[in-house]
C-alpha cells in the first residue's frame, strides 16, 4: 500500500513533489481546528501528519491518533507533546539547521532596528514630517560598545554571536536560562575568549540587549516575567526571536510605558497572531509577523527536510531529524 500523508497546510518548493512521488497527499484546504486535526489523525486514513507550528499535538490527540510519525515544519516542536508521542510510539521530525543563519540575521535586524529607531524614522518621512536634517533628530543608541546577552547559546544565540561580534558589540551569555551549566572552551569552539558566561541574573542585570533563544518549555515560559523586566536597565532593550511566551507579553507592556526599559524587537508574540493590549501603541517596539525563517530558499529547504522526514517515517525509518528516535525502539 503506498504511504498516505495528510499536510495541514501546503508547503513550498519541493516539499509537494516530493511526497507526491512517494505516496498519497493530502492538503487541508485551510488551517484545522483542533477537533478537525484530532479527528483525521484518528482516522486511521494517514501515516504521517505534516504540521506546522498552530496545530496543536496534545497527549489526548495523540491518545486517540492512529499514525506512525508526525513532521513538523520548525525547527521549534513546543506544539507536540514529545513525551505522549514518544510514550505512543509516535515519531517526530523537525527542521533544524537550514533557518539558523536567516533567524539570527532578524536578530541582529531587531537589535539594529530598535537601537537606531528605524520604524519611528521610516513613519516620520512617510508621512511628511521630516522636515530637514537637525542634530537632534530621531537620536537612537549605539550598537557598537554595548552588551548584548545572550539567553541559551545554541545554534541560533551562536550565529547571533558571530554577526554582533562583527558589529563591536561585547557578547555574554547563559546557556540554559534560568538554570545554569558550564560551557568548556572546547564546546565554545570559535567563540572561546570572544564571548563570556555569566549566571542569568547578571546577564539581565547587565545587558544593553537582551536576546532570546530558548526553546519554550514549562521552564521557560514566562522566562522574562515583570521581574525580570524591572531588573533590566531602563536603557535596555528586549529582543525575542524565539517564542512568543517566553515572555509576559503584559508586563512587557507595562515595562515599555513606565520607562523600566527602553524598547522591544519581537518576532515572535506571546499568542500569535493576538497581540497584548497597547503593545503596537508603544513607539520603542519594532514588531514583525513572526518571520525569522522567511526567506525563499531557507523556506524551500524547510519543505525539502520536512518532505524527508515524512517519507522515512511513513516507509519505517527513522528519520534524519528525528526529535525522538527512541519512540520507536
Ligand atoms: C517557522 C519557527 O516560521 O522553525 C521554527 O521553529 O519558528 C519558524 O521557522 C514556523 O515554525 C512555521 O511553522
């Protein structure tokens, strides 16, 4: 029988092709609701899922699902819940790699963004109140000489190290906020000397940038709480390319009105696409629509791997990206 794999939303690139070639596509003609998702994985009509990061993969879905592996299109899976698969014998598959470079690039766009006001700056001439050059105009912060920190120093924090390393600017870190671990010079590899550990108080205390690059987890959610916020100094800036609730979204907020800290660049929110009320009121922020991996190439190897992945699982391999290859043994 050939493989039959059901895709919540359709993929770019060769993605389609792909597993067309390898069995029988299915392509939800728009996003399901949980029940729907839950429902055609219980169905016993599909081998694989291909999801993306809105569809929900809970333990009473997967309870109930009749298939052998999902394949997410991100290289974040905080929508499955890895232990219910893996207790399910569910495999999953996600992405990573290919959207290190183009996340990190918004990064340092954010950094850049929020530092030198370019949102509030492009506004101004669009709407005819630039009315020449002055020494006082839209004046921001510099970018070279500051502390930027980092909070997780995986493949993304790295790749944001090396671009702001080039920009002058001193680079800190902790691994696994709030917890702690030491990184030997041997797994700092390039960065030995260039970048410096510090516990997670200090590298919020101390921080002109502060960068997120967790994985959300029940550790980390709320990671950047009102405490958190008001630890910060009042000329910091908070920059999230990771997940939306590792941050309280409200107190943020609150942060950014009282002047606790200077501004936010966010990508990411904490109930996307919802934003927190008076979050695109407040001017120090430089707001996108979650798009950290999008660029066409970095989009097209997204679909080529979640593709790959799908199709070893449907055929019972393991697949290259597997997230939990222990679901099967
Ligand atoms: C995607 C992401 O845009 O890979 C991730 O974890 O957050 C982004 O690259 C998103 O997941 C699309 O599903």
């Amino acid at each position: 029988m050939r493989s039959r794999y059901l895709v919540t939303t359709a993929i770019p690139g060769l993605g389609l092709p792909l597993l067309r070639e390898a069995g029988e596509v299915t392509i939800l003609p728009e996003a399901p609701d949980y029940e729907t998702l839950a429902a055609l994985c219980a169905s016993g009509d599909y081998d694989v899922v291909l999801t993306q990061l809105r569809d929900v993969i809970d333990a009473p879905l997967l309870a109930r699902a009749r298939i052998r592996g999902v394949s997410n299109f991100a290289v974040g899976y905080n929508n499955i819940d890895l232990d219910a698969a893996t207790t399910g014998g569910v495999m999953v598959a996600n992405t990573p790699g290919v959207l290190t470079d183009a996340t990190a690039d918004i990064a340092l766009l954010l950094i850049l963004g929020t530092a030198r006001r370019v949102v509030e700056a492009d506004r101004l001439v669009r709407e005819g109140r630039f009315k020449g050059w002055a020494p006082e105009l839209m004046l921001g912060s510099d970018v070279s000489g500051a502390v930027l920190g980092l909070a997780g120093f995986g493949r993304i924090a790295r790749a944001v190290a090396r671009r702001a390393i080039g920009f002058g600017l001193e680079v800190i870190f902790s691994p696994r906020p709030p917890g702690d671990r030491p990184v030997s010079n041997e797994e700092l590899g390039e960065f030995a000397g260039r970048v410096r550990q510090v516990p997670w108080d200090e590298l919020v205390k101390r921080s002109d940038f502060l960068s997120l690059h967790v994985p959300l987890t029940d550790r980390t959610r709320h990671l950047v709480d009102a405490a958190v916020l008001k630890r910060m100094k009042p000329e910091a800036i908070l920059i999230n390319t990771a997940r939306g609730p590792v941050v309280d979204e409200a107190a943020l907020v609150q942060a950014l009105a009282n002047g606790e800290i200077a501004g936010a660049g966010l990508d990411v929110f904490e109930d996307e696409p919802r934003l927190a009320v008076g979050l695109a009121d407040l001017p120090n922020t430089v707001l996108l629509p979650h798009i950290g991996s999008a660029t066409v190439a970095v989009r097209n190897e997204m679909a080529r791997l979640s593709a790959l992945n799908a199709i070893a699982i449907a055929e019972g391999r393991v697949p290259a990206h597997a997230v939990n290859p222990q679901s099967w043994t």
